[in-house]
C-alpha cells in the first residue's frame, strides 16, 4: 500500500513543485519587465515622455479632475484653435481610462500619487502583464516551457521596450498587452470550445478597441485564421465558438467606443470579419447536413445549394463592390491604404508620410528591434508545423502577416515582436527540450549508471528543461543550473520510471554535438539579453524633452524645452494663442496650458497647411495670416546653435509641403536649389525670406560672428536682418527654443492707405488669392 | 511724477492739520537716530529713541506713529529696550509687547502703535528704545517699465522728521543705498552724500507731528523676488522624518521689462543687459536637509546646486553654522514682473525638531522660508500631524491667522490633523521658531504596518478559501456529478497505472539479477531478490482488486475499462513467464549449466515476453494518455 502511495504522491510532490517554479519564474519575469523599462527614471527622472503621451497625459489629469462624463463630453477648446476639438469623441480613451482607474483605485486606497506618477508606470506595469499574457498565448499553442521562455523574451524584447519605457505613456503600451491576451483568449476558446472564454474574448477585444487604432489587425488576423483553418478542413465547432461570438458581440462592444462608433459596421477595414462570418454559417450549415443527410443526397443537396449559392454571393459580391467603390478612400482610412500599397501616403498624404515612424524601417532596425529573434522565427515556423495544431498555425499566420506589415511602417514593428517572441520561444524551447534529451538518455550510458537511471532521466527531461530555461532567461550563474540538475538526477534513482523512452529515443542527437548546442543556444540568448538591456539603457530611454550629452566636463543637460514651455504658462495670459508647428502642439498645451493652432493629432490638413504656409511666407504675409488667426506667440524650435538636429530648419521642407498641398501658391521648387535643400549662401531668397528662416536665424550671426550652423554644418545664406512684424520674446538658454510675440498691427491710418493703393493697383492678384487664401 | 506731487500736496496739508493739534503727552525725545536700509528690496527703519518723562505722572507706554502709506508697508515692528549705557549692543532680549491703537484726537492718516513699557517712566527718567520697521513693497520703482538693458530704478518716500506724537530735540537721518549711483534726492540744508550714505543733518527742536518729505530716486539691482503665496508644508512622520515641502509662486517685484528679451544679449553681457534680472537664489535649509529636490509641475528643474555642510555639525547644533546650503536657479532668469512657481522639498531628522514636554509632544520649527531676502505676500503654514494626534495647539510669536485641516495620506482611515498658519507680508524677520504641541500615542505608529499585514494576510487566506472551496453553482446537475465521477475513474485509473509500473520495475530487477547472475554466478543473490519481488508483486496484486472493482461498477469507465483489464491480464502473464523464466534460470545455473544451454531453455519464454512487455508498454502509454 505504501508502495503505491508513494509514486502518487511524489508525483503530485513534482507536479506542484513544477508549477511553483513556473509561478516564480513567471513572478521574476514581471520583475524584470517593469524594472527594465526604469532606466529612463533612474538616468533621467520620472516625467513624461515626448509628444502622443503629453496628450494622453493631459487628458488623464481632465479624466481624475472632471470625471468620467465630463471626459465624454469634452470640447477642447486649447487647441485647434479656433475649432476647437471634441476630444472625448476623437480619441481611444482605453489608455485613459486605465490610468484614470488605477488612479482612483490608489487614492481610493488613500496612496496620495500625482497623475503624473501613475501615467509614467502605467506602461512598465502593462508590459508585465504582456507578458503573462504572453505566456498564456504559447502555453495554449505549444506547452508551459515555449509559454516561459516566450514570455521571458518578451518581457525585453527593444521594440516593445520603445514604446513602454517608464514615461511613455501611449496607447500601445496597454494596447499590446490588449492584442496578445485578446489572441490567447481566442486560441484558449479554440481549444477548449468554451463559451465562457468566447465571450472574455470579446470582452478583451473591446478593451483593444478601446486602447489602439490598431484593433483592426486583429479584426482581419482572427478571420484570416477562421477561412485558414476551413480552407485545410480543420472545421470544427470549437472554431465556430471562438469565432462567432467574437464578431457579434465584438462588434456591437466596439460600436460603444465612440471614435469608433459606425466605423464598425461601415468600413473596409471590417469587411474581412463579416464575410468569414458568412463563410463559417455555411461551412457550420453544410457539416450539419453532411451529418443528418445519406453521402448520395448530399451531392444533390450540395449542387442545387452551391449554383444557387454562387448566385447570391456573385450579386452581393457586386453590390459591396459597388458601395465600396463609390466612396473616394473605397471605405479605407489613409493609414491602412498606406498599409496595403506602400508608397500610398508617400503619394498623396504628405502628413502621414512626414512622421518618421510611418517610414518603412531599414534592416538595421530589425536588428536593432528584435535582434537575434529574427534568426530563430524560421525555427519557431518549423516548430509549429511539428505537429501543426490550430494554435500552431494561428501562430505562423500571426508571424507572416505582422512582418509584412511591419515592413510597411515601422511603427508596426510592435506587433512583430510579440509574435517574433512567441515563435522563437517555441524554437528555444524545442531545441532545448531535443538538446537536453539527448544529453540526458546518454549521459548514464557514460557514467556506468544502471539502465533504469536512464528512463529516469528521460523523464526528469521537463523539469530539467525548465531549470535550463530559467538560467538563461535570468542569466544566472550557470554552476547552479548544473548543481540543481545533478541533484535531481540522484534522487529519483530509487524511484519508479514513470515514463519509457521508446518514443522519445527517435530524436537523440551525439552528445558532444548536443551540449556544445546547448551552450551556443545559451551565448546566443546572453547576448540577446545584453542586446536588450543595452537597448534599455542607452537607445529608448531618453524622454526626448530633456537631452543630454556627454562632454568632458561632465553631463550636460539641455532643459530648453521645459524652459520655453514654463515661460509661456507662467508669464503670458492665459488666452493667448500660440502657433508652432504641429509637433510641439502636444506639449505646448499640457506643459505651457496656452492655446494653440495645430497640435500632433492631424486631423485637419487645411489647417496645418495654414500654419505651413504661414512659416514659409515672408514675414508680412505670414503675419497676416497669423493674426487672422489671432496668434499672439510664434514658437520656433532651432538647433544651430548646440546641433539639435530634429529641428524646424530640417522639418521645413514638409511645411513647405503640406503647406503647398493646399495653397498652391507655396512650391516646393522655390525653396530649393537645383533639387537641393540648402541654407547656406546659395540657398534661393525664397528660402531665406521666409518665417522660418528669419525666426530661427534672428540675430544668430551675433553669436559667433559667422553664424555657423552646427546641424547643417554650414554658415547661413543671409545674417543681418531686422524682424518687423515680430519681436523676439523669450530664447532659451541654449536658443533650442525662440519664441516671438507678433507685433500689434501698423498704425490704423497708414494701413488703410496701404490697402486701397494695393487695391487699386493688383485687383487681379486679390481675385486670384482669394481661392487659395486661407479661411480665417 | 504727478501722482509724487499729490502725495507731497497731501502731507503738506496733513502737516498743516496736525501742527494745530495739542500737545500729546509729556513725553519728549531727547534724542532719535534713524538709519534706514534701503539695500535690498526690504527696507529696514532702524529708530532709536531716548525718551524723556518731562512731566509729573509715570509713563507706561510710548506710541509710534507712520503715515498711512507706511503703515500698510509695515510688515514687522519689534521695540527693545536698550539698557547698555555704553556702545554695546546689549538690548534687552525680548521685544516689548507692541499693539495698535487708535488715540483720540489724531488725524485718521497715521497709525499708532503703543509700546507698553515693563515698569513706568517716573518723572524726569530717561530710557533707550530702539525700534525695527520692516517694510515690504515700499520701494516704487520709477520708471515703472524699463528695457532689458536699463537699470532698475527706485524712489522711496519718507520724512526727514521723525513722525511723532511727542517733541523730539535733537534727530538725525542716515540713510544706506546700495550703490553709489542715486539719480536724485530732496535736498535739505546740511545733506551729505557720501558714497552710498545719505545723512541728513541733525534737526532741533522738532514738534510733534512734523512731517518733511524726502525722496530718493537710486538704482538697486537686489533680486526683488516676491513670493506672492507660499505654502509650507511640514509633515511630521514618527518613523524619524520631517518632510517639508514649499510651493513658491514668484515673481520680479521690480520694474516690469517692458517686452523685448534677447537671450544673445543676455548671454554676453549679463551684468549690463538684465542687471535688473536674478536668475538664482539662496536657500539656507536647516541642518542634516536630505532628499533635497526642486521641480515644478513639468519636472525636475535641472539647476541647482546644493552644498551640505555636513563637516561642520556640531553638537550645539548651532543652525546657522551648520546648515545646507541650496542655491536654486528658476528654468529662465527673471525680469520685472516675469512669474515662476516651483516647489523645493527636503526631509529632516526628527530628533532636530521635535521634542518632548510634559507629556505633550512639540515640534519647533522656522516659520518663514528659508530663502533669504524674500518677500512673502501671503504665507500658509501646514503641520501635518501624525494620525490620531489628539490636544493640538500652536504658538506663534506675533499673531497668524489659524485652523485646522484634514488630510488625508498613505493608508489613512481617519486622516491627518493639519494646523494651518496664515500670515500676509513676512519677510526674513519673521523666521523665528514656532511651536505646535500635540499628545500621541506611540502605538498608533504601528497602525499602517499591521494594516498592510492584516490586509495581504486576508488577501491570501481569501486566496485559500478559494482555491479549496467549491464554487459550481449547482452541486446535483448531472454534468457536474458525470465531472466528479470521471476525476475519480481517472484517479483510480492513474493509480493503476502507477501499480503496473511498479510491477515492471521489479521485473526490471529480475532481469537485472539474471543478468548479475550470468556475470557474477551468485545464485543466492539471485534467490533472495526473487524472494523480495514476489512479496511485492503479491501485494501489488492485492491492491489491484479493489481498484479494478470500482471501475467496474463505475458506468464512466465503461470505455476504458477493457482497456485497463486487458492491461492487468497481460501484466499477469508477463509476470508469470518472467517467474518461469528466472525458475528455469537459476536451475540451470544451480545445476551448473552452459550458457547455450540456458539460452536454448528459455528462448521461447523469452520471445514471449519480450512481445508482451512491448504489449504492455504500448497499454501503460495508452492509459497515461488518459
């Protein structure tokens, strides 16, 4: 009786011991998560990172102070001025409301944190949950080993590190997480054809909806899919639950988002999830009758159902064409054409094209971004094919699709990662688990151990295989890992095999060329650890408004754009508008709190294109147009004089641009010398008339007396000249920053002497202004 | 320059008024000195007075009189007595008590304030007063907008006279300037400038309420910062920490820069282009200050320099030798009227500033800010006090506005009582030590730790709770019974599984003996493992049954039931060959046997088993797939 307890409850003993030791390691991997992305507090400090997250920012301080129906029925009316923007009904509040939660939940807990502190770790703390999430997702697809060392390259994988650094506060950080446990729950469901799972899947799909435009990948991946898995016969009703419910009920949730809203039902983006859904009712509708009819009656009831079928479809088919056709986009929004065709946004939509992260990424970047993942995804492809399950190739679907699309902007290299970390988990997973067992059966053959040792080692294979993965994956020293192994195989030696080899013997590999295998696949993961923490420290934590160099004398420290912003909030009315260009609208609103014209979400491009053209007008016209703006500040940023290279002097042919896109009297031409941007002294007078020009350089040339530009490596084209209809108000210390205050208008009387002579004289030229002019 | 002249038409008139008015009392002035200070943005009247008792009745208190566009400047007045015969500077400690008052019989244009002296001043006695006027914004700068490159200018108004009810004798005014440069100033007879002092010469023969006008227009390039409200809050944390954090919102109180701010001219020239400007200030923290920080609502604020003075604390702890110094740089230099609002915070030791008394426990603490020469508009003291602080109390040496908060921090249940000090126009004078007494129990410190205790305790019990609890909603539904019933067939199955598992090991041991035996030829070791296996798998058998029985009646099994008894019967005839085998074995070998001999015995027994070994293998991995 004691002899059959015993292996019982050893068994048991090891199950339980295997599960705390996953729970650990999975409790380490969410330590190392949140604490690799600290490195921009510990080197910086605890603030709020570049431009998106300074909205999101500001809308989660209106979220704590107003409430959650106030958010809702927000007009705000600081920028875009004079339109304001409706910002409860133009912006995935899923992030938001997170923070706002979390906040709530601290203060309800009396924990007196700032706003500011929670929304800085809010994206360290998800990507811990991303990656339990991620374990979930490969542990449903390949087992608990594929799911920790997934989970553990996840957790510092650079690309996703990018955009969830401590301060980065942005919806793909909680979005990500979103995406992969709304992926785990699907597979969860697939496999285990719970409805209970169908409808948290949903539930995890609204929650994507409302975190991250990029919902739609999901919404054509899960589809994708479900016709995959038709297409090679692998129907079954657990698809059907995994799928269905997801679009009803998926669909009706995301219709509650208000950015949303119709866009669920109405664009091209879902159109891919409806017609699965037709698909699999007449795939579900055509196994049940195979299932209740004789194989002879079926025929006949497939080929009447199939000609009148292909009827039907062929006429709606047309019709969607048509509906699709007849609108001017064909129903999709520019930032998914840019997905489908490229050089769409390069073409057509200078604004979408000017953001760096719309760019397609050079292969360094992948490099830089997954690093050595990128080498094992082939294997994790292979992995999943042996044997290939519906997890397995909802995985390699996953992985195909999001490096294509990845390819298409580099943005979308975040959703390569969790995918090239899920694949590649699989792979080091499986070839440690073939490594270890082969070192294993013949380790006792050379230790002149008995033969039962033998089976018993083979099947301590799985523990054994976690241990190895833990090492690496916490880098520990490797003489435990050993140590541990060895000890492990002395014990079970008295214990009965519960297990037999005769399977597993088909995959033994030599020895020799096994460990040094294993050791290789250890180096291998080192230096991708090392490659990320690298990556930590050094590549992604910098906030951007706060830069550093190192010099000889120490640190130095560039707080222009704070200074500029804490001048404007602190000594000019409360009212005033402040036109910059687009990129600063962000911030000067949350950290300045003034008004502004255009801001980083560009929803209107006329109104961009005003600002654009006024910064390449001279400096009357661009006064003119600023003031019917009712402008009062004009913010340039400027780099010259401590090389800052992301400046406005560099970003100026894009106004130029989106400027000329709409008011064609602005070409690009002009402002270029045979094809070349330049500012030197052969630049063309266009280019040195214009507002940017004279703001940015005003009275640059008294700094050094040559005015040497220190990004372009050149002296400027035109030194002295006197600002009229601006005046210099405030220049930070290192001239980062120049803000000018638009003088008040010329002296009534001699105005209007002025006007109705150029009346007079250039009634042609008014006509024609009048349709290129901007509104205000 | 016309609003000047209304005020000089206006005292003229009041001078006109007042010199009609009685005599006020019998005391006289033998002899004022008044040195103003007019170095820094605060200006400092220094008065002393030999007062003389010319008539019969003792005299207890002394009045002083400002002109009603002083007194609304006066932000601190403190009279002391001054009975060192000699030069020293041996003034009786303590200030005399000083209140206002409003005598009958005098102008609504000037304010009293009534010194109350300790004993009277008998006939013919004498005694030495010496009075300090603060004054806060009383310097007006003129012109009132300048450039980025002019100097800041000022005008301060006064009277050459001393301003009082009583005669005065013998009076003489020296004023300090800053610098040399003064544009101009009210030329009496006998007015000397010389260097940056002003004297005007000694007047005789004052009488009461005589006013003379004087201004002086200078340059003064001091940092006017005016902090136009500060918030100090000061927690007090029984864990060995005061926390005090000051929200400065501050501006340039000098003239206003009239627009236009080039930071090239700036740069290259700062001391000519933005003399006006200061773009950094001093604070004096106390001794031991640690986790000093300085940020603004957008972050850290990257200039600053901080410098403890760690090597000097000695045991008297003499504040002003051992402090820390903090010199903070707002994020852009100041010009005139240019605002910026900051917050500084440090932690101090405990033991420095909070001491015990008659039960009652006190924290004695500056009450102004530690930056120095700052004008503050409107201060708001906070103590914060540990939760469950009962009896609270606070005195202050001059009089503040006072109340009382709650609020509410890490893991309150009840919140924190707060005592809220108010007072409008300090200046550096007022950092005198106040005292906020407070009864608390020690033990209401370990609160928020066994709370945290209590709580993860809680957390992880529910946790138990819930993992050994069942929660199906319904115990009887047939699904749910059929879930029971098939983790026990699968328990029962498991545990037959593990029961044949022990049968192949032993038979594994057989076959090792066997093997043993053909190298060793030891036969008796041979016998007694045989002996040992047979015991075991005669137990095993027995244990088997029951198991077998369950699955038979359990309606769950049905289908794997064959499976399983098949398994068992295999087993059972592995076993049995194997015994024959090992019988035939070590016959052979006790009867000494060759190998071929044996082989030849046993070989069709061999095949068998080794088929049903692969049988029974290929089952065993059938039912642990289960």
């Amino acid at each position: 009786m004691a002899a059959s307890d015993a292996p019982n409850g050893d068994v048991l003993i090891r199950n339980a011991f295997g599960s705390v030791l996953a729970f650990l390691i999975l409790l380490l991997i969410g330590v190392l998560a949140f604490s690799i992305r600290l490195f921009s507090v510990i080197k910086y400090e605890s603030v709020i990172h570049e431009f998106d997250p300074y909205f999101n920012y500001r809308v989660t301080q209106f979220l704590t102070k107003n409430g959650i129906y106030d958010f809702w029925n927000w007009f705000d009316d600081r920028t875009w001025y004079p339109l304001g923007r409706v910002i409860g009904g133009t912006v995935y509040p899923g992030l938001t409301l997170t923070a706002g939660t979390l906040y709530w939940f601290l203060h309800s807990l009396n924990i007196p944190l700032s706003v500011e502190t929670v929304c800085v770790f809010t994206a360290p703390i998800f990507s811990a949950f991303a990656s339990w999430a991620t374990y979930l997702l490969t542990k449903e697809i390949k087992g608990v080993g594929a799911g920790l060392t997934a989970a553990a390259l996840l957790a510092m994988v650079p690309s996703y590190i990018s955009r969830s650094v401590a301060g980065s506060y942005d919806n793909e950080a909680v979005a990500i997480f979103a995406l992969i446990f709304t992926f785990y729950l699907y597979i969860k469901t697939l496999n285990t054809g719970s409805l209970f799972y169908a409808t948290l899947n949903s539930l995890s799909y609204f929650y994507m909806v409302c975190s991250w435009g990029g919902y739609t990948f999901i919404i054509n991946l899960i589809p994708m899919h479900v016709l995959l898995c038709i297409v090679t016969g692998r129907y079954s009703s657990r698809l059907y639950i995994a799928y269905a419910p997801l679009v009803i009920l998926g669909t009706l949730l995301a219709a509650l988002v208000p950015v949303v809203g119709f866009n669920a039902v109405m664009t091209s983006e879902h159109f891919a999830s409806f017609l699965v859904f037709i698909i699999i009712h007449v795939v579900a509708l055509v196994y049940y009758i195979k299932g209740i009819l004789s194989p002879k009656m079926f025929k006949v009831a497939l080929a009447l159902v199939v000609s009148i079928g292909l009827a039907v479809c062929c006429a709606m088919v047309a019709v969607i064409i048509a509906l699709v056709a007849s609108s001017p986009t064909k129903g999709w929004s520019g930032r998914s054409l840019s997905l489908l065709d490229p050089t769409y946004a390069s073409k057509y939509i200078p604004i979408i094209a000017s953001v760096s992260e719309h760019q397609p990424p050079t292969w360094p970047s992948y490099f830089m971004d997954i690093n050595v993942l990128a080498f094992l995804i082939p294997a994790g492809i292979i992995a999943c094919f042996s044997p290939l399950s519906d997890a397995s190739l909802f995985a390699v679907l996953y992985i195909v699709l999001s490096v294509y699309f990845s390819g298409v902007m580099v943005r979308l290299m975040l959703v390569l990662a969790p995918a090239a970390c899920i694949l590649s988990g699989i792979a080091l997973s499986q070839a440690f688990d073939v490594f270890t067992r082969s070192i294993k059966f013949q380790l006792p053959s050379l230790s002149d151990h008995s033969h039962i040792d033998a089976r018993d080692a083979s099947s301590e294979n799985v523990v054994l295989d976690d241990t190895i993965k833990t090492d690496k994956n916490e880098d520990t020293p490797k003489e435990r890992m050993t140590k541990r192994s060895k000890k492990k195989e002395k014990e079970p030696v008295e214990k009965p095999p519960t297990k037999f080899q005769i399977k597993k013997r088909l995959s033994v590999l030599p020895f020799e060329a096994s460990i040094i295998a294993v050791i290789l696949l250890v180096l291998l993961v080192a230096f991708y650890v090392v490659h990320c923490v690298w990556a930590a420290a050094e590549a992604y934590s910098a906030p951007s408004i706060v830069l550093t160099s190192h010099s000889n004398d120490g640190l130095h420290v560039f707080d222009d754009f704070r200074e500029a912003y804490a001048w404007l909030s602190h000594n000019t009315d409360v009212d005033d508008k402040v036109a910059s260009w687009w990129d600063y609208g962000y911030q000067t609103t949350a950290m300045a709190n003034r008004t502004v014209i255009v801001d980083n979400n560009t929803w209107n491009n006329t109104h961009i294109a005003t600002v654009g053209t006024a910064m390449s007008s001279p400096e009357k016209a661009a006064w003119e147009i600023f003031h019917s703006l009712d402008v009062k500040y004009v913010l340039v940023v400027f780099g010259g004089l401590v090389g800052y290279p992301s400046d406005d002097i560099n970003k100026f042919l894009w106004m130029v641009r989106i400027g000329g896109g709409v008011f064609p009297h602005i070409k690009e031409p002009d402002y270029l010398r045979d094809g070349q941007y330049r500012i030197d002294s052969m630049a063309t007078p266009t280019m040195l008339n214009c507002l940017m020009y004279k703001l940015s350089y005003y009275r640059f040339v008294e700094t050094d007396g040559k005015a040497f530009d220190r990004v372009r490596r050149t002296e400027i084209g035109k030194k002295y000249f006197k600002l009229t209809h601006f005046e210099e108000v405030f220049t930070t210390h290192h001239w980062m920053v120049r803000i000018y205050k638009l003088k008040p208008p010329k002296n009534r009387i001699r105005g209007k002497n002025k006007k109705s002579k150029s009346k007079t004289s250039s009634t042609t030229t008014s006509k024609r202004k009048g349709t290129r002019r901007n509104p205000f | 320059m016309l609003r000047f002249a209304l005020t000089l038409l206006l005292f003229t008139l009041a001078f006109g008024v007042l010199s009609s008015s009685p005599v006020f009392s019998d005391l006289i002035l033998a002899k004022v000195d008044r040195r103003i200070d007019l170095t820094s943005q605060i200006v400092r009247i220094t008065t002393s007075l030999k007062v003389e008792n010319a008539g019969s009745n003792p005299i207890s208190e002394i009045l002083l009189s400002f002109p009603e566009n002083q007194a609304k400047h006066l932000a601190y007045l403190t009279a002391t007595l001054n009975e060192g015969k000699g030069k020293g500077k041996a003034s009786s400690g303590a200030g005399l008590p000083t209140e206002v008052v409003i005598p009958k019989d005098v102008p609504d244009s000037l304010t009293f304030y009534s010194v109350s002296l300790h004993k009277g001043l008998g006939k013919g006695e004498s005694l030495l007063l010496d009075v300090l006027a603060v004054f806060t914004h009383a310097l007006e700068p003129f012109p009132e907008k300048i450039s980025q490159a002019d100097i800041q200018l000022l005008l301060f108004q006064d009277t050459a006279h001393f301003l009082s009810p009583y005669k005065v004798m013998v009076q003489s005014v020296a004023v300090k300037l800053p610098e040399a440069r003064v544009e101009s100033y009210t030329k009496l007879e006998g007015t000397k400038l010389s260097g940056s002092e002003l004297k005007y010469s000694p007047f005789h023969n004052i009488p009461p309420f005589s006013y003379l006008p004087i201004i002086i227009h200078f340059e003064n390039n001091q940092p006017f910062a005016v902090a136009e409200e500060l918030v100090r809050e000061i927690e007090i944390s029984h864990w060995g920490n005061v926390q005090v954090t000051e929200h400065y919102n501050l501006f340039h109180g000098g003239a206003k820069n009239k627009g236009e701010f080039s930071r090239l001219d700036y740069q290259a020239r700062p001391y000519v282009r933005g003399a006006s400007a200061f773009r950094r200030l001093v604070a004096r923290l106390p001794p031991r200050a640690h986790s000093v920080y300085y940020r603004d609502e957008i972050g850290n604020i990257s200039t600053s320099s901080l410098w403890g003075d760690s090597k000097k604390v000695d045991v008297l702890q003499l504040s002003y030798f051992c402090s820390t110094e903090l010199e903070i740089e707002p994020r852009y230099p100041l010009f005139g009227g240019w605002r910026t609002a900051f917050t500084i915070g440090y932690g101090l030791p405990l033991r420095d500033f909070l001491f015990e008394s008659d039960g009652k426990r006190f924290l004695n603490f500056s009450f102004g800010s530690p930056i120095n020469e700052l004008v503050i508009d409107t201060l708001i003291v906070k103590v914060v006090l540990p939760e469950g602080s009962k009896d609270i109390s606070a005195s202050v040496p001059f009089p503040v506005k006072q109340w009382q908060e709650t609020k509410f921090s890490h893991l309150d249940l009840v919140g924190r009582p707060v005592v809220v000090l108010e007072k409008n126009n300090v200046v550096p004078e007022h950092n005198e030590h106040f005292q906020v007494y407070y009864k608390f129990n020690s033990l209401s410190m370990l609160r928020e730790p066994l709370m945290l205790i209590f709580g993860f305790f809680f957390l992880f019990v529910a946790c138990i709770v819930y993992m050994h609890a069942d929660l199906s909603i319904s115990k009887s539904s047939a699904s749910y019974l059929a879930k029971v019933q098939w983790e026990e067939v699968q328990a029962t199955v498991q545990q037959i599984h593990n029961i044949i598992s022990h049968c192949l090991t032993a038979h594994d041991k057989l076959e090792a003996s066997l093997r043993d035996l053909s190298r060793t030829g030891d036969v008796q070791a041979c016998k007694a493992t045989r002996k040992s296996v047979d015991s075991l798998l005669k137990g095993v058998s027995k244990d088997l049954k029951p198991l077998v029985t369950f699955l038979q009646s359990s309606p769950q099994a049905a289908h794997i039931l064959p499976k399983v008894e098949e398994l068992i019967a295999k087993e059972r005839d592995l076993q049995e060959r194997l015994m024959a085998k090992h019988t035939t074995v070590v016959d052979c070998y006790e009867k000494k046997l060759g190998g071929r001999e044996i082989e030849n015995r046993i070989a069709s027994n061999q095949q068998k088993i080794t088929s049903l070994r692969q049988e029974v293998d290929d089952l065993m991995e059938f039912i642990d797939e289960i």
